[in-house]
C-alpha cells in the first residue's frame, strides 16, 4: 500500500510538470523513423474462471474475483513509424499487482479467500493507428499482442499460477503535443490465451487450501491498464 501511494504521488507530480509546459512552439516531430520514451501507469488484473464443480465433502463451491485491486505498471516505449498513420510498437512493461479469489458453497453460508500476488514482465508488439492531428491532440486506436513472464510466483500461496502466457490487447489513447515532448494517456485491456491455473501438488496443504485448488478448473488472465506514456 505504501509503494501504491509512492507510485502514485510520483506520477501526479510528473504530470503536473508536463502539464505546466507551454503549448506554443509544440513538439512536431512525427516523421522521425524511431521514437524512444518510457511508460508510467495503473493496472487491475482479473481473471477468467471456470469452476470445476467437483463435489468437495458434500458441498460445490463457486470462486470469483471479488474485487479488483489497484496496481501499478512502468514500460519502455520503443516506436516505429511505418505510415502516416500507422506505428509499430513494442513496450516492454513490468506490472505490479494482485487479485483475489473468493469462494463459496452453494447456500453462502462457507466463504473463504486466497490472494494471488503477480509480477508479470509483459512484451507485446503493437499496431498504432492514428488520426489525423487537431492542434495538440492527435487520438488514436492500438492492438497487438506478447507474452508475458510472472515474475512473483509464491509457492507459500495455497493457489499459484503458470509463469508463462500470451495475450491479445486492444485499446485506446490520445497523443498530447508539449514543447519537447509527447504524452500519451492510453486505456488497455489485455485477454490471455492460456490456462494459468497451476494445482499445488503439495500433498501436505490443509483442507482448505485443497478445497481452493479443487474448486477451480481454469484460470485465463485479464489485465486492464492505464498508462502515460512519454516520448
């Protein structure tokens, strides 16, 4: 909690400065072949689940992300200019972040709750396509796809997931023209492809934590991102 306030005392105070730069004379510079600049920004990771409904001790339990839990990301932006409109992408990206599984049985009366923390290295490759500009703004629509490595796997956990998976990613932004520079709110949403759920093979969890593993068939991840990108 402390980081997520740091973080986010951080970004509204670069922010801040960037928006305190004058507009006259703005940065005019799309034609370059390469841009460069980095990413600051916010996330909530969910997932996807498919619920094994396996009678467990006479009861079916049912788990779902029960609330969305702020986290924080920071990238490198590397920017290819292949059109007019169109940009190659790739932004290399470290996420920080958490979800939570809530279980229930059938009638409500049992819950329990498992954290799942995640620091997934993400490295996708996009497609920008770009209106046409409108004094200092210029918004535009991006998708692509990569991969991503878990870089916080706790096997202490009751529940843990596979550290590899790819996704699919689509979202929107808006370019805002500063004096040397540009930046970029960009809205996100991440689909993964692959199965995450990893069942603990450790034969000495207690019932409880079985239970957590039983309950679930599938896990597929879901991350929404909001990040300000600065080039």
């Amino acid at each position: 909690m402390f980081l997520t306030k740091k973080y986010l005392l951080t970004l509204i105070l670069i922010i801040s400065i960037s928006l305190n730069v004058s507009s006259q004379g703005a940065y005019d510079d799309d034609s370059r072949l390469f841009r460069f600049g980095f990413s600051l920004g916010f996330n909530a990771f969910d997932f996807g689940v498919t619920n094994s409904l396996q009678n467990i001790d006479g009861e079916v339990y049912s788990a779902d992300v029960s609330n969305l839990k702020p986290g924080f990301s920071v990238g490198v932006v590397s920017d290819m200019l292949l059109h007019r409109y169109l940009n190659l992408r790739f932004t290399p990206t470290l996420h920080f972040g958490e979800r939570e599984l809530t279980y229930s049985n059938e009638s409500g009366d049992k819950k329990y709750a498992v954290v799942i923390p995640s620091v997934p290295l993400s490295l996708p490759v996009y497609l920008k396509y770009s209106s046409e500009r409108y004094g200092d703004l210029r918004p535009y629509l991006i998708g692509g796809g990569g991969v991503y490595f878990d870089l916080g796997q706790n096997k202490e956990k009751p529940v843990y997931l596979r550290t590899f998976d790819s996704f699919v990613e689509f979202g929107v932004g808006c370019d805002i023209y500063f004096s040397f520079f540009k930046l970029a709110p960009e809205l996100k949403f991440a689909i993964g492809f692959n199965d995450v759920f990893y069942p603990n093979p450790n034969p000495n969890l207690l019932d409880e934590d079985k239970l957590k593993n039983m309950a679930l068939s599938k896990l597929t991840s879901r991350v929404l991102t909001l990040t300000f990108n600065f080039e």
